[in-house]
C-alpha cells in the first residue's frame, strides 16, 4: 500500500508539471556566453540560480541558441519546467529585481509540455554592428574598422551568399554537427548613424557562422575580396578560406521565430 502512495504521489508531481517559456534579453560583455561552464559567468547560470531562488527547488533552463562569450542578445528565449501554478507577473518582477541589470525578463508565459525553446524555433536574425569612428557610449556593442567600407560591393556579396546553402567555410572547426546546411533568407547591409549593421536570417547558424562572414563581406568592402572570390571561397568549403573571424562585442541575437502561437491562454 506505502508503495501506491509513493507511486501517486509521484504522478501527481508530473502531472502538476508545467513548462513556460521565458522572453529575455541580455549584454553578453560579462559572460562567458549563454551555456553554463564550469567555473565561469554565464546567462544559463545566473538564470537557473535566480529562477532556483525564487522557486525554492533546483531549476534547470534550456536556451534557444548558444551565443559565444562577449555576444548580446535583444531578443532572446528559454524554457524551464516548474510544478504547480506558476505566477508569471510576479515571477517576472521578482526576477528582475534580483538578477543583474544586464539581464532584463521581460515576459514568463505557459507553453505547452512538449514546446522546445531551441528545436522550436524556426528562423534566428542576428546583427552586427561597425563604424569606423570612436562610439564613447557603445563601448563594447560595436567593432571599430579603420577604413569605409563600400556597403554596395559587401551587398552584392551578401546576395552571393542566398545561391548557396553548404557554409562550411564559415563554421568553426571541429565542431559537432551534423550538416552545415543552412537555409538562408536575408543578408543585407544597411547604414545607421555612425557606423554600419549587417542583419542576417536563417533557419539554423553554424558556431561563428555570422562573424566570419561579417569578415568575408568586409574584405569585400575594402576592396580585399572580389565576388568572384566570394563565390570561390563558399564553394572550397573550407574554413582557412574565408576571412577572419571578427570580434564578439558587435553581434546581437536580434529575433527568435517560433511557428503558431506558444503561449497556453490561463
């Protein structure tokens, strides 16, 4: 009899189970990215202490992507399970009362049990940020170039990039993926006071995809790289081709898109 109590009991425990969907956003400048490491500062882990603090039970919290150390976010998603009735509003003002002011909660809404932060989502944009000029006041959300670019030659490259979709010369080596098959459906530079901002969309990126080709388009720009060695570039499939990496302070995760509607209406 103890054991069917015991048995219930733990029923009830899933069944009372919900799982929320958490819409944040947060400068990367302190953190050694999203997922937790051990031993360093990362999103991932500042979120699940706060979350475990306040719920009063060890929370774990899964991510819509995995952005590298120094990366942003404006735009971002992750999900948690909690037992019983959640008060989302209160959570939300909790949450970001306790958690630093570079991490911002700015919705918690049921979902249902089988919603997936990552594998759900549909298309990811991100952006990144140059200019040639010294920004005072965005110190470490820009990169600093030290020439003009020709923003109409980098989009003629970048338009190069929608024929293709094997990007394994913009993938990190040594990696453990399974394709580096991207469906890609917006590359495009555009200007803005101070500087310049090349926004690209896609279903999947690869690890250090969007910085390297920010690299490549900028080679383009200065007059390095023409399109036709753009094209040969992508088609060596080869990492050591393409152009350098450039740094992590001026990418944002911009817009995560999931299908349908998420949230579960109480």
């Amino acid at each position: 009899m103890a054991f069917c109590h015991v048995v219930s009991f733990a029923y009830l425990c899933i069944l009372f189970m919900g799982r929320y969907f958490i819409h944040l956003a947060y400068n990367g400048a302190c953190y050694n990215g999203w997922q937790t490491q051990p031993g360093l500062p990362t999103v991932q882990l500042t979120l699940e202490n706060a979350l475990s603090t306040l719920l009063r039970t060890s929370i774990a919290v899964v991510g819509c992507g995995r952005t590298d150390t120094g990366v942003h976010a404006s735009d971002f998603y992750a999900h948690f399970d909690a037992e019983g009735d959640v008060d989302c509003g209160q959570l939300v003002f909790k949450l970001n009362n306790l958690l630093p002011p570079d991490i911002a909660i700015y919705d918690i809404f049921p979902v249902a049990a089988n919603a997936h932060a990552r594998f759900d989502a549909t298309a990811r944009t991100y952006q990144y940020h140059v200019s040639d000029r010294r920004l005072p006041f965005r110190q470490g959300q820009y990169c600093r170039i030290y020439f003009r670019p020709d923003i109409d030659k980098m989009n003629e490259a970048a338009r190069v990039l929608m024929e293709y979709e094997d990007f394994t010369s913009f993938a990190k080596l040594h990696t453990q993926v399974k394709t580096n098959i991207c469906h890609l459906t917006h590359a495009e530079w555009t200007e803005e006071e101070g500087g310049w901002v090349f926004t690209i969309r896609c279903n999947r990126f690869l690890r250090n995809m969007v910085r390297s080709v920010t690299g490549t388009l900028l080679d383009v720009g200065r007059g390095k790289l023409t399109i036709d060695g753009m094209r040969e570039i992508i088609e060596k499939k080869d990492r050591c081709a393409a152009g350098v990496s450039m740094p992590a302070c001026g990418l944002f995760l911009t817009k995560v898109e999931y299908p349908g509607e998420l949230k579960i209406e109480s």
